[in-house]
C-alpha cells in the first residue's frame, strides 16, 4: 500500500467495522482492503451484511467514504446513506493551536455531491449523523486501548482478515459481557 505517488510501498492494511449505531456499538459486519482510501470498499462492506443479520436502512460514514458509485449503489439497494462531503468544522474546539488561515472553500459540482450536501443540512439528518462520531470512533479506540491491538501481527491478506475477524469477535463477546456485569 502506498500513500501517495511520492511515499514508499508497505506492507499495511484498511481495517473496516460497520458499527450499530442503536447503543449497542457492537461490530455488524467487518473487512480489510488494501488500499489507503476507504471509498473503494464501502459499499462492498456494508453489503456484506445482506448474508449475515440483514441490511440497515441509513448508513453512516464520514468525508473518506464519500464516493459517488458507493451511494448509487447503497441508494439503489434501498439504503439512506449519509455521507460527509468535507470537514464540518474547520477548527477543532478543544485545539489550544491559533486557528489556521481560511481557506477557499472547495467548490462542489458533482450532482450527487449537491444532494447529499443538501440532505445534511436538514435538521433530521444532521441529529442522525451526529450519532457517528459516538458510535464508530469510540470502537476503534476500545479495541486499540482496551484489547491493545495496534497493529497486525500476520501477513497476507487472508491471514490478516482473519486476524481482524477474530479481534472484531473478541470486541464483541467483551461488549455483550459488560452489561452482564453491571445487573
């Protein structure tokens, strides 16, 4: 995998979790690619649920996942995808650094681009696309920090695939026992 033309080859892999976003965080469905972009495997993803427990009805994803072939075929199947166009805020709050200069804002001319632009503005949609950044973020940072997975040990995609069904499996079974505990 490379970042750029300008950077070397290495040997890395995209971690990709569809998270339930009911409260109950638990990993839906779950795959690897080789590619540093997200877009090229979203839709091939969250369709892979269709085999196992069924498919939602409004998917979720940030500004990464945005491609135009991905919500043609999620909105064709039946979905509502809500996908970020680009950064919500331009500066984060919490950051102490003094704000960056403005920059341009980029101009979008894509006409599925518009549309989505124009359903995120709603205020339906913008109170159910805030529920993302609790619901997905929050998994990965469990499973680096409480289970201290940071990085593949296997090599080859199908051993790391593998590797990264089990570490979903094991984030599962930790998420369904923590309720448990606490009746």
């Amino acid at each position: 995998m490379r970042r750029s033309d300008a950077h070397e080859y290495r040997q890395a892999y995209n971690a990709q979790a569809v998270v339930c976003a009911k409260g109950t965080q638990l990993i839906l469905a779950n795959g690897v690619v080789t590619t540093p972009a997200d877009a090229p495997s979203f839709a091939s993803t969250v369709l892979g649920m269709e085999q196992g427990i069924g498919l939602p009805r409004i998917v979720l994803a940030d500004a990464g996942f945005a491609s135009g072939n991905a919500v043609a075929t999620l909105e064709a199947k039946g979905f509502e995808p809500l996908v970020a166009i680009g950064r919500t805020q331009p500066h984060r709050p919490y950051d102490f650094r003094p704000p960056p200069e403005p920059k341009t804002a980029r101009r979008i001319t894509e006409p599925w681009r518009l549309a989505m632009q124009a359903k995120l503005k709603s205020p339906d949609a913008r109170a159910r696309y805030a529920h993302r950044k609790q619901t997905v973020e929050p998994v990965f940072g469990i499973i680096e920090s409480a289970l201290g997975f940071t990085r593949f040990h296997l090599r080859g995609l199908a051993n790391v695939t593998a590797e990264w069904n089990l570490i979903a499996l094991a984030y599962n079974c930790r998420r369904l026992h923590r309720p448990r505990l606490a009746t």
